[in-house]
C-alpha cells in the first residue's frame, strides 16, 4: 500500500514543497503518476484494483483543449521542455501549436 500511494505523495509533495507552483507541473506529475499505476504481475487484487481507479480518475481529467493547454505550458518550461513523457508526434503537435501562437501573436503586434 505504501509502495501505492508512493508516486502520490512524490506528487504532493513538489507541488507543496515549489514556493510558486506552475501549471507546468502538472503533465509531468500525471505522467509520473500514470506511468506508477501501470499494472505488474506482483500486484495483488487489491492493489491492482485500486491502480485501475487511480487511473480511471486520472484519465479523465484534463482533456482536449485543457490538455494542450498544459502540454504547451510544459513545454514553455525550462526544466520540462524536451516533454519526454509524449511521443514524437505528439511532441512536434505541441510545438507547432506554439509556432503558430507566436506567428499570431507577432502578426497581432506588427498590425497594431
């Protein structure tokens, strides 16, 4: 159970511990705590079920729109910009998206 609630408290603990948490914490943390509720052979039905709720309660959250908004803060990050925790595609998704923003924003800047 301890070995469980592990990643959890890890989780909690940099979000209480940074003196101005960031929303950029936050895909990385997820992922972190997805990635520690993976099912393993040893687990016993008890901790393996309770994973799957972690995990069910964890995949529903932060979705479409909210989710690149996150993914893009992350990447705006220094400590977490290479996003390792997303695939190649996905990773090339994020900075296009923000090529784009800037390309708008500098066009909103320059017809001013």
């Amino acid at each position: 159970m301890v070995r469980l609630l592990s990643p959890l408290k890890k989780a909690t603990t940099v979000l209480c511990d940074e003196s101005r948490p960031t929303v950029s914490l936050i895909v990385p943390l997820k992922h972190m705590i997805e990635q520690s509720m993976a099912q393993c052979d040893e687990d016993s039905s008890t901790i393996a079920q309770m994973k799957r709720a972690i995990l069910k309660d964890f995949t529903d959250r932060y979705q479409g729109e909210q989710n690149k908004f996150l993914q893009e803060s992350t990447a705006l990050d220094p400590r977490f910009r290479s996003l390792h925790q997303l695939n190649d595609s996905q990773r090339e998704d994020v900075f296009d998206r923000l090529k784009l923003k800037a390309t708008q924003m500098q066009n909103q800047i320059l017809s001013a």
